[in-house]
C-alpha cells in the first residue's frame, strides 16, 4: 500500500501541532487484538488546540482522519490505515468534579473513571470498570454492561468537526442508541465530556464495582488479545448463546480463536492478522443463520484496508 503522508508533510505537520509525528507507525501497537497494519501517519495531540491545529492541517492537506482512542473496540486490516490517525489519549485525559457531575477529557481511561468517582462516593459508573477503552470510545460506541450504558449518565459533549470547527451536543443529541451515537460517522471527534452520577455510599460503590469484575474474570477471557465482543446482542438473547449452541467454540482460523471461555469473543492466539478474524467471523455469521435464522451484527469495528 502507498502511504498518501509524505516525510515533507509529516515535517509540515510536525511544525503545526508542536508534537512528533509517527509514520508507517504498526496498529497492531494500539489495538487490544495485537492486530493492525501501519498507520500512514500517527499524531498524539497534547491539548485541545494541538487537535484543532491537526484536524485543520489535515483538511487543508485534503487527508483522511481516522480517531483512535484505546483501540479496544477495533479490527484494523493488515494493510493499515491510510492518511492520518489521530490518537485521543494522554493530554486529553483531564478529570474534574463539581457536586455529582464529573467532566473528563475524551482521552481518559474508562476504568480510571471509574474507580476515581467510585472513591469520591459517586456512583452511576461502577459498570464501567471493566472497560478498557477511553470515554471518547465509549461515547462513540454508547459503551455499556449490566444494562447500563454510557449515554444513560451524558449529560453534554464537546466535539471538534474534522474542517476544526467546535461544537457542544447535549446527552439527547447525541443520538445513542445500541453500540452508536452523533460520533459513529467518524465527522466529529469528542474532547470532552460532562456526566451526571449520584452521591451514594462508597461501601456499596465498591461492592458493586468488585462484583462487576468478578463477574468478568470469570465470563471473559481477560488474559487474552481481543477486542471485547465482537457481535452485538440480538434481542432477547446473547450473541454467545447462539454461537455457543452452534458448536463453534475453539473453532481456528490462522491465529483467530472463538474464544472456550466465551464465544462471543473472538482472541488472538498468537500471530493472528486481520484476514484470519474477517474470515472466522464470517463463518460465524454463516453458520449461526443457517442454524438459527439470526443476522449477527458485527459490533467490532473494522477499518482501513
Ligand atoms: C476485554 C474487553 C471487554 C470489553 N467489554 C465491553 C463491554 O462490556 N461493553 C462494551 O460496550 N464494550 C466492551 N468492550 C469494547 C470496547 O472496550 C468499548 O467499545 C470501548 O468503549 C471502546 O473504546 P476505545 O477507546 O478503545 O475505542 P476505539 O476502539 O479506539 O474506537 C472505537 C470507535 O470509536 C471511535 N472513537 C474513539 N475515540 C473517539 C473520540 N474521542 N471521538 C470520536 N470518535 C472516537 C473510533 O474512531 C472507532 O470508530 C470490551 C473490549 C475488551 C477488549
């Protein structure tokens, strides 16, 4: 694949946002599967301002964006991403509390989040904790657990439109629904944003925070690349269950595993590349219809190629 950054350019773009720019940078580096071809291009933004000066840069250049944050919830094909990949992470992790609301930057860790409100006796996140991916991600994905989701506490986001233009979205405008939202199109991407929790006993925060991570570590194979589920939930019942009942358990493509601890997972045993975990989805979908009748929505997001 032809990367479409030149060296002048990422030098040009060096000078504008005042940070490093990494090229032909591997994805399999920032994805939860360990799975990835390189990044023509990948920027980190140190601050609110560095990501307008990026995403402008970017626009006037005539590139592609694609934002990534923990990369938890990604496939990225083995022949990378094309143009720039913009990183929200560290930098645009501020958190601050006022009363029960909290306002955190996109780049903050879910999991962070969490245990941080957790300690100050506000609940409405102990879901949360097992999530590995940034509240960006999450605000994107309507991420959510034990029949919570992020959107049910978003009371306000801040977002900057790939031309550099910024913008405010109230919790109703942000569209969630189940595993989307405003941000799913990839034309706006969220630095900030304002949640709604409730004072409530810590004691019991942590009891239900540990009793969420319990349940994982049992459920899901955690010691194992992946990214999370890889198919959404039909109603009424889980994509696992159906996955399960079709035998497919263990099941090999190359180094791509249907998870024994969980079938909904997909896990990288060593070495898988994208390819292997398009085509063992694949058979999953087949074989799930053929058996049961039921259209899996994949919920893993695939990009690039
Ligand atoms: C072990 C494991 C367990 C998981 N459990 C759950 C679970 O219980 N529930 C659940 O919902 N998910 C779960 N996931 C999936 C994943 O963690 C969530 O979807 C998470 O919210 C993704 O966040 P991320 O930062 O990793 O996003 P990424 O994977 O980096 O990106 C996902 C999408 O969001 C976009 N995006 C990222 N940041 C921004 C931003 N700032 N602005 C605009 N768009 C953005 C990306 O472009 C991409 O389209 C799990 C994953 C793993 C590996």
């Amino acid at each position: 694949m032809t990367s479409m950054v030149t060296g002048e350019q990422a030098r040009r773009l060096e000078m504008v946002y005042g940070g490093k720019v990494m090229l032909n940078e591997p994805m399999k580096r920032y994805t939860s599967f360990h799975i990835g071809g390189p990044a023509d291009a990948l920027v980190e933004p140190h601050d609110v301002e560095a990501l307008q000066r990026v995403l402008q840069w970017a626009w006037n250049e005539g590139l592609p964006v694609f934002v990534l944050g923990n990369g938890t919830n990604l496939l990225v094909a083995d022949e990378g991403i094309r143009g720039v990949v913009v990183r929200v992470g560290p930098g645009l992790d501020d958190i601050s509390f006022e009363g029960a609301y909290v306002r955190a930057g996109a780049g903050v860790n879910l999991p962070v989040l969490a245990r941080e409100c957790a300690e100050r006796g506000l609940a409405g996140l102990e879901w949360a904790v097992g999530i590995p991916g940034s509240l960006g991600g999450a605000l994107t994905m309507n991420a959510g657990a034990y029949s919570h989701t992020v959107g049910d506490v978003t009371r306000e986001v801040r977002m900057i439109g790939l031309d550099g233009t910024f913008s405010v979205k109230t919790g109703e405008e942000m569209q969630f629904t189940q595993r989307s939202s405003r941000l799913s199109h990839g034309d706006v991407i969220a630095y900030q944003a304002l949640l709604a929790l409730r004072h409530a006993d810590p004691d019991e925060i942590r009891a239900r925070t540990a009793g969420y991570m319990k349940d994982r570590k049992i459920k899901q194979p955690l010691h194992m690349p992946s990214a999370g589920c890889v198919f959404q939930n039909p109603s009424g019942r889980g994509a696992g269950r159906y996955i399960d009942a079709a035998g497919l358990k263990g099941l090999r493509v190359g180094g791509a595993e249907v998870s024994q601890v969980h079938a909904n997972f997909i896990v990288n045993i060593g070495g898988a590349s994208a390819r292997d975990v398009l085509i063992l989805m694949g058979v999953i979908r087949r074989t799930v219809y053929e058996k049961f009748g039921v259209d899996l929505v994949p919920e893993v997001r695939v990009v690039g190629g």
